[in-house]
C-alpha cells in the first residue's frame, strides 16, 4: 500500500475490468481477489479507526461485496461495525460475500452515522448521476465521518469524463489494482481526498502512468558547455517572461543560454545576451541542443514572423506561451510537418485555443493532440499530462497549489529546454518534476523567481 507511486498505471474501468477478466480466464478466483481486495482497505479502516465504531455501506455490485469483507474483518478485530445495504441485484461472488457476513444488515435509510464510513455503495463505471435521495443519504452519512471510499467515491465517472452531480466525497479512497483518471484528472480528483494504491498482483494492461522521480546523472568527467546544451531563448515584449526562462535553463543544467532580444537585458552575469537580428545566425547554430520560444513574446507580426523562423529551424523546439496562441489551430500542421522534435507546453486556456474543445477526458485529449501534432505535449496545471506521439502518456496529479503564480509556466518552460539535451526521451518528466519539487522546497507563497534558487536541490535528488 503506497501514497500515489511512481510509475503507478492508470487504468479506465473497462481496461481494468478487461483486467480482471483475463485475470479469471487464467483461473486466479473471483472470491480471492476480493478477499484482497477488502482487505487491502480494511487494514487502512482499522488503522483510522483507531477503536471507533465503523459503518459500512455496501452497495448491489462487487463493490458492495467488497464492503461486507471489510466489514466482516473489522468485526473479526474486534471493531465495532453495523453495515447498511442497497437491495441486491445479482447472486455472484458479491452476494456470497453477503451471507458470509452472517450478521445483520441495518436499512440504508435509517441507519445512523458513526465516527467511520466507508463506504462502499458504487464503484467504477458508473454512467449515470446517483438516484437524488441515495445522494441525499450519503451526504447525510459522511458529514461529519471520516470517509473512506473503496476504490472510488460513490457518484463519480471513474474515468473522469463526466462530473456527476451528487457524488459523494472521501477523506481516503483506496484505488484497487490501479488507479483510475478520477484520481489523477478532472475537477473532482480534491473529492477523492488522500489517494492510496492496493496492488491486487494482477497483471495490466499498457497503460498511462503516474510520474516517478527521475534519474539525473551528472555531466560527463569531460563534460564542456555545449556538450551539456546550448540553449536559445527568443525574448519579446515582455522580456521578463523570457528572462526567467534563461535563469531557469542556466539552473536546470545548460552548459549555455543566449537571450536573443533588444529588450532582453539583466539577469545572471553568466547568461549570454544577443540582438533579435542575430536571431537567424544562432538558430542556424549546428551545436543547437534546443530553441525556445513563446515566453512574454507577445502577439504582433514581429512574433509572428520570429515563431515562423523557430518553426523552421532544425533544432529541438520548445514552445510555450504567447506562441501557443498565435499559432491556433492552424499551427498543428505547421508543428507537424517539422522534422526536428517539439514540444508544446499549453495551459488549459492556450490548449483550446489551439486544439480546441474535444471529447473525453484530460489524458485522452492530450493523447489526441499530441497525435495530431506529432509532439510531446505538456499540459499544465493542478494534474499535468504528458503525452509524446509514440503514445507514452505521464500524468503528474497534484501539484502544489502555489504553482499558481505569474512565471510558473516560464520557468519550466526553460527547464525543459535545458533537459533536452542531457535528459532525452526523459527531458519533459524532468521538466515537470523539478519545479513540482522545488515547489515543495521553497514552501508557501513564493514568487516564480524562488523556484530557480530550488532547482540545485532539487536536481540532488534524483542522483
């Protein structure tokens, strides 16, 4: 039982229904796996209980049978239990586990809360909003408990492309087997509460998975500055914007970043400063480890015409920003049809604007764009999603809430232009990683700039 692992797989729930199934095709037993299952969450009740009276909610699928192995755990500790339930609609394992209660069963509606719920009502797959008065009960029921939800709060779309109204809420779910998009994306993922992973052992499919901290070796013993990266970043007309991203590139590993900007002045002695008509020279530069562009560089022709110079240069090319939005939608042929590798690094707003509205959730529509744009895409915000055209998908859940802060977005902006290079196929975990860390390092309410001055201990790290 882990807090959100690394590399930890994402499944929707007909992959991991598909799951289970071949799992039992194979001969693993359907009434073992739940026995697992329950008790991978009641070892979690018990340790939360702490001796308080515990109520257990069980509902007419195998989630409800679920709910009676925990419950009849519990009890065989020693805890005092009472298990409220749903009418029963099939006789399988579920209503096995049922009669192996052996102990009443009180009315879903009369029953009276207690200090633990857990609850147990409805679990993947739902595709419909709960019937108006079991929500209404649930609500009632978890108010003040401590709730505890198997695999997925009552009410919610597990794959998260749907918000259902009524669903209910949890203080702990415990994911089984895997977690699912609810857990990781979506507006509901705060109502999961504190998410941990019960591996039930079965084997699962290829799939999205949870970001894991990187490996980050130290350059090479003959390691020289353009061995490690040269790195240019196009300013515009808000150089701040482009400046933070050097400062962030120069901490992030680059062995060398040129600002190309008239306006583009200050920042650290060792960053390198050119006038906007070199631009052509240094993107023609073969030493090149990558281009970025998009940061405060505004919206006129000129930054149209310098994003059409980037487009067409030949190395690796990062664009965020203020390039993301110029370009619209007519710039995914235009990324597509470089030959060079690139790299989107779209909030939500600049990702509609681009990719426009498309249907399911977060992770599908980073996938698809990311198809469509043959590139790594790299959609921030509280869940980010990683989504390269080889189908390799990373989601890196909760984010701390401090990110939310002018010059974020800049910041791992040049991160990842400096990762290029040393990182490869790893550059953009890397990128999302280290200011997610150096988050947590700088502590609450800090300016962009902070991040930068977190990057050294947050490299250290990944050694």
């Amino acid at each position: 039982m882990t807090v959100f692992p690394g590399d930890a797989p994402i499944l929707r729930a007909e992959q991991m229904r598909a799951a289970e199934a071949a799992a039992f095709a194979s001969g693993v037993d359907q009434a073992a796996l739940m026995e697992r299952a329950g008790l991978a969450v009641a070892r979690e009740a018990r340790r939360i209980a702490f001796g308080r009276p515990v109520l257990v909610l069980a509902g007419p699928g195998n989630n409800g049978g679920d709910a009676f192995v925990i419950a009849r755990l519990l009890c065989e500790w020693g805890l005092d239990v009472a298990v409220a339930a749903l009418p029963v609609r099939s006789h399988g394992v579920a209503e096995r586990m049922r009669a192996a209660w052996g102990r009443p069963i009180e009315h879903f509606d009369t029953v009276e809360p207690r200090p633990i719920l857990v609850d147990g009502l409805f679990g993947i797959g739902l595709s419909r909003p709960l019937d108006p008065a079991i929500a209404a009960r649930l609500a009632q029921l978890s108010h003040d408990a401590f709730t505890i939800a198997i695999d997925m709060p009552s009410g919610f779309d597990s794959d998260a492309v749907h918000r259902f109204a009524g669903a209910g809420r949890a203080d702990l779910t415990v994911a089984l087997g895997a977690l699912k998009p609810a857990h990781v994306v979506g507006d509901m993922v705060a109502r999961c509460g504190h998410v941990l992973l019960a591996d039930l052992d079965l084997p699962l499919p290829e799939a999205p998975r949870t970001i894991a901290r990187p490996r980050i070796a130290a350059p090479a013993h003959a390691a020289h500055k353009y061995s490690r990266g040269l790195v240019t970043i196009v300013s515009g007309a808000m150089p701040g914007a482009a400046r933070l991203a050097a400062r962030a590139a120069l901490s992030a590993g680059a062995g060398y970043v040129v600002l190309a900007g008239d306006a583009a002045q200050g920042g650290p002695d060792a960053l390198v400063h050119r006038a906007a008509d070199e631009l052509p020279t240094l993107l023609a530069d073969e030493r090149l480890a990558a281009v970025l562009v998009g940061p405060g560089l505004g919206r006129d022709d000129h930054a149209a015409r310098t994003i059409a110079a980037a487009l067409a240069c030949a190395a690796p090319l990062v664009i965020d920003g203020d390039a993301l939005s110029l370009l619209g939608p007519a710039g995914i042929d235009r990324v597509a049809a470089r030959t060079a590798a690139t790299f989107l690094t779209p909030h939500g707003g600049e990702f509609a604007r681009m990719f426009g509205e498309r249907d399911g959730n977060k992770i599908d529509r980073t996938v698809q764009a990311a198809l469509q744009a043959r590139a790594t895409i790299v959609h921030k915000g509280p869940d980010t999603v990683i989504a390269s055209p080889d189908g390799t998908v990373t989601v890196a859940p909760h984010a701390s809430s401090w990110l939310s802060t002018a010059g974020t977005g800049d910041v791992l902006a040049g991160i990842l232009a400096a990762r290029l290079r040393p990182g490869g196929a790893d550059a953009a975990r890397q990128a999302v990683w280290l200011p997610g860390r150096a988050a947590h390092l700088a502590g609450p309410a800090f300016v962009a700039d902070a991040l930068i001055d977190h990057l050294g201990p947050a490299i250290a790290e990944c050694r």
